[in-house]
C-alpha cells in the first residue's frame, strides 16, 4: 500500500520534474541532479516511454533503474556523440544553476569579474549550447535570492532577453520551465519573464516573493502543485529512490 | 615500421616555453597525467593549454606553467568537483581565461583537424562566451537564406591549431597504433589530428599483431600517421580513470585536493610525490595507499 496521505514536499518535486518532459517524446532526456533523474525516469516509466536516458557516462539505459543503479543497456552515448544530439536538438536538459534571472539567463561559471572571478565553479561547460540548440529547463533545490538574482555574473544559459530577433540562429532557443522547492515556474511572463505556475502545497506567493529577487509575473494567480498519483508516489517510493535520495535535495 | 618508443621526458623535452598544447581526456577521465608530471619537471612555461580541463590543468597551474588556457570546463568528477588550482589560478587573475561551451572545443578541434581557418556553431550566441574572448571570437554571417529569406549570424569557432599533443590510452603498439579500452574515446584522435606533434602514453606496449586483436578495431582510435612517439606508462593516466584499466583514484584525487589549502601541505605533496621521476611517482603512490591501509583509512 502506497499512502497518498503524507506527501513530501519532495515528492511534489519530483513529479513536477517528470511534467517537464510530457509530451517529449522520443528524444534524449539529460537531467543533471538526483531530483530531475527521479523526474525523468519516473516520466518514462509513466508517460514518456520514449525517452532516451543515459547512466551520465556514456551508456543508453534500457532499463529504467533506480537513480544510481546499473541496469541493462540499449546504446551507446559517448561524449562527442552527446554534442551530435545537441545540435540536432532532440534533447531535454535540467541543469542546475547557481544563478539565474528573470528572463532565465543561468550562472554556474563563476561569481564576479569574468577574467578574474571572486569564486570560481565549473566554467560554463555545456550551457550555450544547450540553451541555443534545445529546451532547457532548471531544477533549483533551494530557492533563494541568491539563486533568484537580478543579474548574473556569467551567462552561461541564454536567457530570452538574448535573442536577437533579426537573427533566426536563435530559433531554436527554448527556456522552458524552472522547478523549485517552492513550485514551478515558466517564462511566459511579459517579455519572456518569469511566472509562477503553481506553488507546492504550503508555501505562500509570499514565501516565492521574498526569495525571489526580481517580480514573479501571475503569483497571486498561481495555482497548486498537483497531486502525484498513487501510482506515481510508487515508482518514486519503491522504483527509483528506495534509498530516499530525494529528502537530501529537499528537506521533508 | 618505425619504432617510436621515447622516453616521457625527452617528448616533453621538445617542448618550448610559450607553446600551444593539447591535452586529452576528459575532466578526470583518462588524463594524460604522466606527460603532465614530465612537464612539472621541465623548464616550459607560459604554456596555452586547449583541454577538456581536469586536474591536468590543474597540476600545470599549481607550477605556473600555464599562460593561456582554452576550455569549456575545469571538473574534477567526484567530490570536491572544483579544482583548487585551477580556482587559485582564476582568482588571481594569472591566466588568461578563454572559457567556451564544451562544442565549442570540439568544433575548433576539428577545424584544426580539417585544416580550416574556422567552422560554424550555434553554441555561444548570446553568452557571456563572446565576452571571454574579446576579438579573437568572431561570428560568420550564413551565405544561404532561410525559407523566409534571413541569414543566421553563427559563431565562427576558430580552429584551436596545437603545437604538441599529449594523449593516455590503454594499448598500444611501438609505432603509434593505439586503442581505448573503456565507453568513451573522448577527443583524443582529434587532439592528435589537430596538433604538428603528437605524443601518445599507453598502460602497455604490445606487438601490432596482438593490438588489433585484444581491442575491438572501432577502438583503434589513433594509426600511426597521427602519432610522433610513443610511451609506456603503466598508471599514466592516475589519479583520473583509464576505463577498463582502472577506476579513479578518489582516495588520492581528495587528498590532492586537501593539499592545496596551504603552501605548507602542498609543499609537502610536492616533495612526497612530484619531485621525481615517473617512477618515484608510482612508488610514492604505492607508499600512501599501503600507509593508509595500515592507518585504517576508509579507501
């Protein structure tokens, strides 16, 4: 038995990370923390079976295994080969981020000057790429204005404020959703600005409002989270995180 | 057949200071640690390293061999992730960072591989990449309109030409024929590709005739064109991975990490371990597993 009764608020999380890929289809899901592999993989194995999913090294899952199990394989997905499915575009990614704006620009650089930076993180690693070529969404496991900032020191993830209208390169540029533990989030504010489209049970617009930097466009408006299914509380519980994994992204 | 078997340092002994050069790998992945060790104890410096970065980068920043570097991340893979040379070389401002999206590496390594002055990428339009390099990044307007007329304005990746390159694989033989023994081959046959020298270390040298029999030939990456010398380096990639031949070294890659937090305990890792030769190295190495095992050290 499966109790819908005491849902965490991980939980919630999870299943608003899979509701990132509905209607994906057949393309490469790549989510880069524990949360958004529990989305992804709890996705396939409801709605998207199509998904192609990856071990984070170079092997094509044909099993949809627990997150950081080993399970049987369907391919093969070298490094160079994941940039051939960037350019084509039949990816979904989640990265993380430790910045990000209003219009969805994403820092996970490095904070300050960009020649000589005050702290130094990753680089930008695969962003531009992933930002320009395919959708891209971000899971933020502690929504704060930190995160939430007016400015970021490196734009790493292109934001929607960056296409350049009379250049159609930037076509392809789809900044999706972002996924908090506060709620999840769009950009289909005014002018491609981020918008609240629920809010997890529990927390208030007052709550997102005073982690958030910058205005949050329809968060009066914004509705609740949905329920996962009994179902889906499940495979989450029993099939992907049995080790509780997700409590360590998100306090219960 | 020419017998290209040569000796870590006298590959590295036909480097000059202020050349361009290539690393392999990935992150911490199959890094040609021995080739940079060998460095550590030469003359060079002002080095441009071009790498998918890891602590290679890493351990040339701690020397202050590195000038310029071209990367699209630095990572360690595993706790601590950020590697603290590379940060300390950043922070202070001491090398001068052309920081670009990881297609980008690939797609300036193949231009050079091909010979072309750039190639055209869609990766970092409208990021601060264009920023990190000024001038030297420029963008190429397409000749061909869309179906409504207009013309992508793309990124002109330039090509990232090599000096010398330096690359670990599993196997090997003595003239430059080698294959990876693992699920990534990385960029190492383009690094080779895109380079006037070519310096490839291996686990193991075998006779040809056995190479192509103990790897499947699609992981025969490198031939011999493409390669100028040829090293056994049993270990060579350590402390990163090196696929079928051994994982990485976690143990050892954090407490390279914990070094660097002082100019005490650094000196101290650098006289335990990177004042030899190879070989002093690996004996080292050997010595701190063994020394923690009997301390009761988790591994």
């Amino acid at each position: 038995m499966t109790s819908t009764e005491t849902i965490t608020r991980a939980e919630y999380c999870a299943i608003a990370c899979a509701d990132i890929f509905a209607g994906a289809g057949e393309i490469m899901a790549s989510p880069m923390s524990t949360m958004s592999q529990i989305g992804a993989r709890l996705a396939r194995l409801t709605t998207e079976p199509d998904l192609l999913i990856t071990d984070g090294e170079a092997l094509i899952l044909a099993d949809t295994p627990a997150v950081g199990a080993k399970g049987a394989i369907e391919g093969w997905m070298p490094f160079r080969k994941v940039f051939d499915v960037v350019a084509s575009g039949r990816r979904h990614v989640v990265m993380g981020a430790n910045q990000i704006d209003r219009y969805g620009n994403q820092n996970l650089s490095a904070f300050g000057p960009l020649q000589q930076p005050t702290r130094q993180m990753f680089g930008v690693r695969g962003a531009p790429g992933n930002t320009i070529n395919h959708a891209t969404s971000y899971w933020v496991g502690k929504h704060n204005k930190r995160v939430f900032c007016d400015k970021v020191d490196v734009v790493a993830g292109v934001g929607w404020d960056k296409v350049d209208p009379e250049n159609p390169a930037y076509k392809y540029l789809n900044v999706y959703r972002v996924v908090t533990n506060l709620g999840v989030f769009d950009f289909g504010g005014p002018g491609h600005t981020f918008r609240a489209l629920s809010l997890h049970p529990g927390v208030t617009a007052d709550e997102v409002a005073d982690n958030t930097s910058f205005e949050v466009a329809d968060l009066a408006d914004a509705g609740v989270t949905r329920e996962p299914t009994a179902e889906e509380l499940r495979i989450i519980r029993e099939v992907l995180d049995p080790r509780n994994l997700r409590d360590r992204e998100v306090a219960a | 057949m020419r017998d290209k078997r040569i000796t870590l340092d006298d590959a590295v002994g036909q480097l000059r200071s202020g050349m361009t050069i290539g690393l392999g790998g990935w992150g911490s992945r199959r890094k040609p640690m021995a080739f940079v060790r060998a460095i550590l104890r030469s003359d060079v410096k002002d080095l441009t390293v071009v790498t998918y970065g890891g602590p290679d980068l890493g351990l040339l920043c701690s020397a202050g061999k590195v000038k310029k570097a071209y990367y699209g991340f630095v990572s360690l893979d595993s706790a601590p992730f950020y590697d603290p040379w590379f940060s300390k070389a950043r922070t202070e401002g001491a090398i001068v960072a052309r920081e670009m999206d990881e297609g980008m590496v690939k797609c300036g390594l193949e231009a050079a591989a091909a010979r072309l002055p750039f190639l055209p990428i869609r990766a970092g339009l409208g990021s601060d990449v264009q920023n990190f390099w000024g001038d030297e990044l420029q963008t190429v307007t397409s000749p061909y309109p869309d179906a409504s007329g207009k013309h992508e304005t793309l990124i002109a990746m330039p090509a990232l030409n090599l000096d010398v390159a330096f690359v670990h694989l599993n196997i090997g033989d003595a003239h430059g024929n080698a294959g990876y023994q693992g699920v990534d081959p990385y960029f190492d046959d383009l690094y080779c590709l895109a380079a006037e020298k070519r310096f490839v270390s291996v686990e193991k040298i075998v006779e040809t005739e056995q190479l192509v029999k103990e790897v499947p030939l699609q992981q025969l990456i490198l031939n011999r064109m493409m390669v100028d010398g040829v090293v056994e380096a049993p270990n060579g990639a350590h402390f990163t991975l090196a696929g079928e031949s051994y994982g990485r070294d976690e143990k050892f890659q954090r407490h390279y990490a914990e070094a660097a937090k002082t100019p005490e305990s650094w000196q101290a890792f650098v006289d335990r371990f990177l004042s030899g030769s190879e070989d002093d190295y690996q004996a080292a190495v050997e010595k701190f597993h063994a020394d923690s095992e009997k301390t009761g050290e988790q591994a």
